[in-house]
C-alpha cells in the first residue's frame, strides 16, 4: 500500500483527487496509476482504469494472455473502487481488492453499491475485497486535497459551495 499511497500523493500535486493504485502480479508490480481526470479532460481516466490499459500492454509486451495475467493479480487502491472501476475489476476478473478508506459517494465495494459481490448474470467472478487498508492516511490525502476549493471544480459548483 505505500506505492498506492505514493501515486496518490502525486495525483495531489497535479491538483487530481488524491487516489492511486498498483497491481501485484507473482509479487511484483506490474502497473500503477493514478487520478488523470482533469489532465485528459476524461471522466473514466480513474487510477484503476488507467493501470489496467498500462497491464494489457504489459502483457502484449510480454507476450502473456491478460486474462490469466489479470486473474493471478491483487489491487492495492488508496480509496474503495466507484461503481466503474468495480465493474471493470470483475470483468477483467482481478484475483482481490484491497483498499484505504471507503468511498461514500461512488462506492462499487459495499459504500453505496456492492457491484464487487452481486449476482450478476454474466461468468465474472466476485470480487474478493479487504477495507480498512491503512485508511487513515487515505483518508489525509483526501482532506489535504478537499481543505480548500476544488481548483478544477465548475464555477457554478464553487459558487454554490461558497
């Protein structure tokens, strides 16, 4: 979890929300990622999403089939996956999910919706999933960053804050 923490701390200083991941295959760390929403101009550039696109390239480069790559493989994530990122971790079928603190807005891990462990009709495999991972210091990221006023948060949205 200190690399998930680390990734975070950078989504910080490039004024994103403060999440970052890794992705441990056989021991080792396969991919990171964190928060590149506002630097793409893209909602889905979430630090799951954008590790999981770095881990298919891996694979290609390595001449490995990701999709056993991805089911021998845990993620280590700063804050509980949204309700995306939730679904797209079962559909790659990711071996388990630990995460910091729990996310009451977008939750998929249980905080709002428990994408990870629903019946769905489709093959994917339930999420195995671990909270409380050094949440404290998840939760400080999220604070440093939402103290002051959302640098990149819609006018109309700060005005109403105020």
């Amino acid at each position: 979890m200190d690399r998930a923490l680390s990734e975070a701390e950078l989504a910080l200083k490039r004024k994103e929300v403060p999440v970052g991941c890794i992705f441990v295959y056989k021991g080792q760390i396969i991919a990171k990622g964190s928060n590149k929403v506002t630097e793409t101009k893209n909602a889905t550039q979430h630090a799951e999403i954008v590790a999981i696109d770095d881990i298919i390239e891996y694979c290609k480069g390595k001449q490995l089939d990701h999709k056993d790559v991805f089911r021998e493989t845990s993620l280590y994530v700063t804050v509980e996956p949204c309700i995306m990122c939730t679904a797209a971790l079962r559909l790659v079928n990711i071996q388990a999910v630990y995460f910091g603190c729990h996310n009451e807005r977008f939750g998929g891990c249980g905080s709002v919706l428990s994408i990870a462990d629903d019946d769905l009709s489709d093959h994917t495999c339930k999420l195995n999933t671990v909270a409380g991972v050094r949440k404290d210091e998840a939760i400080a990221l999220l604070k440093d960053f939402y103290k002051n006023e959302n640098p990149n948060a819609p006018e109309l949205k700060r005005k109403i804050k105020n």
